[in-house]
C-alpha cells in the first residue's frame, strides 16, 4: 500500500517536470517568435488544456480515476524543482538552438525569396496592372453609359385650357 503510493507519487513528480517542459515549450515559443497578445492567449489556453490531459490521464491510468492530496503535492514538487534547478538551461539552450536554425533557414531561403521576388515583379505586377486598368476602364464605361442613358427630367409643361 505504502509503495504504491510512493510509486504513484513518484509518477506525479515526473508529471509535474512534464508540465513544466511544456510550460517552458510556450516561453521558448514567445521568447523566439515574439508573439503578440492574441496569440500568447491561444497558448496559455493550449497549455491549460494539454495540462489537464496530462493531469487526468495520469490520474486514470496510474490510479483508476482517484484523487488524493498527495498526487497534487507531486506534480507541484516536481514543477517546482524542475523551475528551480533546469528551466533556465532548458530555455537558454533552446533559445540558442532555435535564433540559429532561424538564421541559418533564412540563409537558405533567400534564393528562394529572391527567385519569388523576381517571379512577383515579372508576372504578378503586370497582372495586376492589367486587372485594376480593365477594372478602372469598366468602371469609366459604366458611368459613361449611366450618363448617357439617363432620361431627362421631364419638365412641366402646364396646358393652359
């Protein structure tokens, strides 16, 4: 009974470094990407709901469904010491690792962007072009034809009897 229990606390510990990986996921994320309000709010909610699952398939598969005080002092313990001792390195790393792939994926891109650049100055302008003058002729040919076509206002003539 006791070693089930410390196992199941054990399992907790390891749950509350999992969540506190994907926490430190969504700081990687924000600190790489720079991302704005509505974003961060998406994630802080995507990291609710993964954290929950977590929580409720550890709580179902380790324990059939029970709750006990000491499951969540586990997952507290095992965030806090994971925050404590490893999530600065994790980020730094990460963050590191991430700004060069960044920079060494922009690097291997810009052909492609100078060949999309090049591409969109050839093709896509003079379409453009084409389409917004038909669009402006047209236009100018519908008000013209308006003009034209409009009747007169009739005048009053007033038939003197």
């Amino acid at each position: 009974m006791i070693s089930n229990q410390a196992y199941l606390f054990f399992i907790f510990i390891v749950n509350g470094i999992i969540i506190g990986l994907l926490f430190d996921f969504f700081r990687i994320a924000r600190k790489v990407f720079h991302t704005n309000d509505v974003v961060t709010y998406i994630e802080d909610i995507l990291f609710w709901i993964l954290a929950g699952v977590i929580m409720l398939y550890s709580i179902f598969v380790f324990n059939n469904g029970e709750l006990r005080l000491f499951m969540f002092l586990g997952i507290i313990l095992g965030a806090f010491v994971y925050m404590l001792f490893v999530s600065s390195y994790i980020i730094k790393i990460n963050v590191k690792i991430i700004t060069i792939l960044k920079k060494v994926f922009g690097i291997l891109f810009t052909p492609f962007k100078m060949i999309y650049q090049m591409l969109h100055k050839i093709l896509l302008k003079p379409i453009t072009f084409l389409f917004i003058n038909i669009r402006k002729n047209f236009t100018n040919f519908g008000t013209k034809i308006g003009k034209t076509l409009k009747m007169p206002k009739k005048t009053k003539n007033i038939v003197k009897n």
